[in-house]
C-alpha cells in the first residue's frame, strides 16, 4: 500500500511562510543582476559560486564544520573562472579555473589533506564549470537574459511543483536511503509544473516551438531533481543535514541551487553544441 502524507497540514507546511518569503527576497535580487547582465550577473554568480565551494568544503573536509583559509585556493578559481569568462572569453575561463583548482589540490596534497583532495577538485570543477556555463547563456544573444530566466524559472517550478506534490500526494518514497523526504508523485508534479511553465513562457516571449521547449524544459527539471538528490547523497555521506545557513527555510547556497547547477551545465553543454540558445530550433 502506498503512503500517505505525514502530519496535519500546518505540520507539512510549516516551512513554507520561511522558504516563501526569503525565496522571494533572493529571487528579486539575482534577476536584477542577471537582467543587467555584465560586470553585475558576473559578481553575482561568482559569489553565489564561492559560497557553494565554501560549503562543499566544509561538509567534505569539517562534516559541515567551520571552513579554514584553505577554501582560499578553490574560491580563487571560480572566482576567476567567472572574472575571466564575463570578459567573454570561455577557453580562458576554463584555463583559469583547472590552474585555479591545480594550486588547490597541490594545497591539500602540502597540508596532508589527501583525503580531501579528489573531493575538492571534483567539485570546484562541477560548481566552477556550471558558473562559467551560466554566463556563457546570459551572453548568448539576442535571448541571453531570455533564457538565463527560463533555466532559473524551469528549476524553481521543479522545485515548488516537487515540494507539493510530495507533501499533498506523498506515496512510494524515490530513494529513502538517500533523501527521506522526496517522493515519486513530487517528482512528478515538479516535471509537469517545469513543463507547463517552460512551454507557456517560450511561447509568450519567443514564439518558439512549444513542445519542443517542453521536452527540454522536462529534461531539465529532471537534471536539477538529480542535482538535488546527488546533493543529498553526499551529505548523507558526510553526515550533515543542510549545507549551511544562508538562506532561511532553504539551507545554504548549496541546498539552494544544487538543481540549477546540474541543469545549468546540460544546458549550456547543449547550447554550445549548437552554438545558439535552446529558444532557436
């Protein structure tokens, strides 16, 4: 028999007013930046990219403790990843990060941190890359800021149909070893409130193809639900509950935007194949 829902409402809910109201407040400052575009959606996304590195260290260094100066090395490399990538020169930026992320493992190989080592580089590549990758489609024009919206709107209706459908349908967990709390019916229901969403807002902007933005926008939300449980995964590895504290009701950085990194890169993996947006078939 399947499971249902736990708790009363207010129980399930509980969170919500919390994750609503700073969700909001966070939203409205990134798409500024973003609409802007430039020096200001470059600042934006290396910090949010350094604040993810940060926490990513310390949950696999500390266990989700307090992070030391060696995180210097690896938020060097986003950092500059991104400075170098806003000057819209995407083989540089690259460089960049993966000599960045050199000097960073030679810093834990100094300090004996071996253990540490491949989890550093593999995730200052992943976050480093996703960055790079984000700039790389707000660049794209003439639908840069066009689709750097679509992709934001496409993980958070991901996000919200997903926290919905799994509080008010509940049934068969989708891997309770790894995330408890997430559901089938929520996957389903962030998948379908991703497709509906992308289809309708590349119809009202672009004209485009509506069942073909469908199917990425479908592909895309099951990247960021990926994203999202891989998270899970290491800090269930690691033992910590949530990647820190920076966002109240949504955890850290990392909590955050773990789906729109693993969408961001597939995306614009996929953008640059074709050398132009995902709105253009």
């Amino acid at each position: 028999m399947a499971a249902t829902p736990s708790g009363p409402p207010a129980r399930r809910f509980a969170d919500l007013q919390t994750r609503i109201i700073s969700g909001i407040a966070a939203a409205a400052v990134g798409l500024t930046l973003i609409y802007l575009g430039g020096v200001w959606a470059m600042l934006l996304i290396a910090l949010v990219s350094g604040a993810m590195i940060w926490e990513f260290r310390s949950i696999t260094l500390h266990g989700g403790g307090a992070c030391g100066f060696d995180v210097a090395f690896l938020l060097s490399g986003v950092v500059g990843g991104a400075l170098v990538a806003a000057l819209w020169s995407w083989p540089a930026g690259f460089i960049w990060l993966a000599w960045s992320l050199v000097a960073g493992a030679g810093a834990d190989l100094a300090a004996g941190r071996r253990r540490a080592l491949g989890w550093g580089v593999a995730g200052g590549a992943y976050i480093g890359a996703a960055g790079i990758g984000f700039l790389y489609l707000r660049a794209m024009e003439p639908h840069g800021f066009i689709t750097a919206l679509w992709v934001f709107l496409v993980v958070a209706a991901a996000d919200v149909g997903g926290y919905f459908a799994g509080r008010l349908i509940g049934g068969p967990k989708l891997w309770p070893k790894v995330s408890p709390k997430k559901t089938w019916a929520g996957m389903g229901g962030g998948v379908a409130l991703a497709v509906g969403l992308g289809g309708m807002f590349s119809w009202a902007t672009t004209g485009t193809y509506f069942l073909q933005v469908c199917a990425v926008s479908a592909g895309a939300a099951v990247l960021s639900q990926g994203g999202d449980l891989a998270e899970s995964a290491l800090k269930r590895h690691f033992g910590v509950k949530d990647s820190g504290r920076l966002l109240p009701g949504h955890g850290g950085a990392l909590d955050r935007f773990d789906g729109l990194v693993a969408a961001v890169l597939v995306v614009a993996l996929i953008a640059w194949w074709r050398g132009q947006t995902v709105f253009i078939w």
